[in-house]
C-alpha cells in the first residue's frame, strides 16, 4: 500500500490538496482511502464516513472518512477504566460515565495515529492522510517511537521477573494487584504503538508539503524539511499553492505574484523533491469539479499518486521499513575514526544541538527532538567531535581502549 501523508503551514491549503490528491488518485485507477479529521463534505459533494473502519464511498474508487478525536478519547477512556475498576474500588474512586467525558488537548494525536493504523490494515492501494499543520504533524509522527522508548524506560521487561510474587500479594490484599494490569496494558500499548510505527516507517510511505510561495512558507518549509529528516521521514512532492498569475493587471497582484514566483524558483533550486504547483482558482475550492480542476492545472504531471512508485511497496526497492540513511563510515585505517553521518538537509548550526547520554544521542534541530540509540559499534566509542557541512552531521567517534576488542 502507499501512503501519502499531507502537511503543510497552517492556512495553506493542505486540505484541499489532500482531497485533489485523493480523487485524481482513484481517477487513475487506484482504491484510494482519503482519512481527515476536517470536514470534507463542501471538498467531495459527500458526507465522509465516521471512521476508517466505516468509510463512505464518495465517488468511483474514493472513500473517505473523518477522524473523530472526541469520540476516540472517549472509547479508550472507557476501556482503560474498565480494566482498573479493581484498583479504584479499593481506593474508593466513582467511576466517570460517557456522557461526562470531555476530549484533552493532544487526545486528537493519538486518535490520528489510531486511524492510520486502522486504516493500513485495510486492503487500499493507495492511503491519503490529511495531516495537522507541519509542526503539529511532524510531532505526531514522531509520537510511536518516542512512548515506545518511554515504555522501555519505565517498565522494563526484566522487571516482570517478579511475577510469581503478584498472586501471592494479591490474595493478602484481597484485590488484583495493580502490577500485572500494569505490564498488560504496556505490552498491548507497545504493539499498537509498533504497529503504527512500522506504517510511518514504511517504503510506501512518504510527505507531501504543502505551502503557499512567500518568505512565511519558505521559513516553515525550511524548518519541515529539517524536521522531516532527523525523524526519517521522505518527503515525495512539494505542493506550492495558490499561486496567482503573473500577468495581472493590477499592481497590487501583480507585486504578490512576483513575490510569490521569486521564491518559487528559490524552492526550485533548494528542494530535491518534485514540485507540482497548484494555481489559484480565484475563490474556495468548492466540490470535486474544483478539486478536478486543482489537478488539471497542477504543473509537472498533476497531484496523482502512483500505487507502485519509485517508493512504493512493489517498486524497485520492495517492501518493508526504508533504509537508515544514518550510516558510519569505517575510517580506522586511516585516522582510527569512526563517522556517522546524519543528513539534516537545511539545518543551520545555530538550530543544532547533539549530546551523548550513555548508549543513546539526542539530536535537537530547532523545535524538534528526536533520541536515537548509537549503532553498536559506535556504543565502544567515545565522542570525538562533530560537524556540520553542507547538510550533512558528521559525529566522529574514536575507540574507547577499555571496550574495544584487542587483537593478538
């Protein structure tokens, strides 16, 4: 399956590129799910289904469904609460009923990432994932990997060695003890957790940014860009929208148009990712004559995704999870290094931040954080620098004499 996960600044019409992608995709003649958390009923002409489980077809070969965050907050409240009643009966909690249940703030990440793994269980050939604005998105996507690490932290399998114990305990205390339920409930987590994961981290699936052509959406994509690669995450098109005509007769437009179209072939030059811009309408998109529209008027071959791309589970590549672009260089024999070299395409040194915790490098790139276990031969190595040139970190590691394996 490929999937086509859609991002971009706020306002910038990431929506509605998402839903021209999604229909001029099953134009073409792929099963395409469109997966949203906005309304999509003024886009497609037609009410999205209420999940990924229960889509509704909208036109041939298009499905779509809107992710309810609310309603998902809910649900897994609920169950989590059912599988502790024990332990609150014994501190003597009132249990929350459903219709006093209000969504939190970030609830709508994990109801997004839900919906993703929900939806590439399905057999579609082609995903399209509207997405929240880029740093909001890019968090997002991040999210697996880093409560799967948390989970290691705090619950660590060895500790369930202690097991034979619990039944023990609990018949002293009269109630289930919290422990066992505890570990459950990680274990279920951490696969749903990995599940997900394993769609991010998929040949088949990559971003597609969108941002309308100015100095805003070139310091956002910058930034995206930067985000995008410390997480690992391709970026397939770049999407410039509402770009307005050149050739316009009033000043006023004419001036925007310039500037728009300066920093298009600014993008030109600095993106190594196809650009399919997108010109405006005039007015909203309204109705899959519009979005129909979108994609006809899109330059470099239109906003369709290609089931089996050049990135796509049965291209060239194959299937499964991408290559790490991260690798080390074997320099022992020339100065006694070993390098790791991270691109990080569009990062300045000023935004870059690296420290060594034990087995482990956190990496921070401006807002973005990402912390990644050091290949195994790098954890016999001590830090002996870094730099940053042309896109590309290099962190040089010398080997630690106390942990490196001697020769005869």
């Amino acid at each position: 399956m490929r999937t086509v996960l859609v991002t971009g600044p706020g306002g910038a019409g990431r929506t509605t590129v998402a839903a021209a992608t999604a229909q001029a995709t099953a134009r073409s003649g792929g099963r395409t799910l469109l997966l949203s958390a906005d309304p999509l009923d003024t886009l497609l002409g037609t009410p999205p289904g209420p999940g990924p489980a229960d889509p509704a077809q909208v036109a041939d070969g298009l499905w779509a469904a809107r992710i309810d965050s609310g309603e998902h907050f809910r649900t897994e409240l609920l169950t989590l609460q059912e599988r502790v009643t024990p332990a609150l009966d014994l501190l003597g909690a009132r249990p929350l009923r459903e219709e006093e249940l209000t969504e939190l703030p970030g609830s709508g990440q994990f109801a997004l990432l839900h919906a993703l793994r929900r939806a590439a269980e399905a057999d579609w050939d082609v995903l399209v994932v509207d997405l929240p604005p880029l740093r909001e998105a890019l968090a997002t996507l991040a999210l697996p990997e880093q409560l799967r690490r948390y989970l290691r932290r705090l619950l660590p399998r060895e500790r369930q060695a202690a097991r034979a114990l619990r039944p023990m305990m609990a018949q002293l205390a009269g109630v289930p003890m919290p422990a066992q339920w505890l570990y459950e409930t990680a274990a279920h987590r951490d696969a749903e957790l990995a599940a997900v994961q394993s769609v991010i981290e998929d040949r088949g699936t990559t971003l597609r940014m969108v941002a309308e052509p100015g100095p805003a959406g070139e310091e956002a994509l910058r930034l995206a860009r930067a985000g995008a690669a410390l997480y690992g995450l391709p970026v397939d098109t770049l999407v410039p929208n509402r770009l307005l005509p050149r050739d316009s007769a009033d000043p006023w437009l004419a001036t925007l148009a310039a500037q728009q179209h300066k920093s298009l072939d600014a993008w030109r030059g600095a993106s190594a990712s196809p650009l399919r811009p997108v010109r405006h309408l005039g007015r909203d998109p309204h109705g899959p004559d519009d979005l129909a529209r979108l994609d006809a008027e899109a330059e470099g071959g239109g906003l369709a995704v290609e089931p089996d791309g050049p990135d796509g589970p049965d291209g060239p590549d194959g299937a499964g999870r991408r290559d790490d672009p991260w690798r080390v260089e074997d320099r022992l024999a020339e100065d006694g290094l070993l390098v790791w070299c991270l691109p990080l395409p569009g990062v300045a040194k000023s935004e870059l931040h690296l420290v060594r915790r034990d087995d482990e490098l956190v990496l921070t790139v401006g807002p973005f954080r990402r912390i990644v276990p050091l290949p195994s031969v790098l954890r016999r190595c001590t830090v002996a620098g870094a730099a940053l040139a042309d896109g590309l970190l290099r962190v040089r590691f010398t080997p630690d004499a106390a942990l490196w394996p001697r020769t005869n």
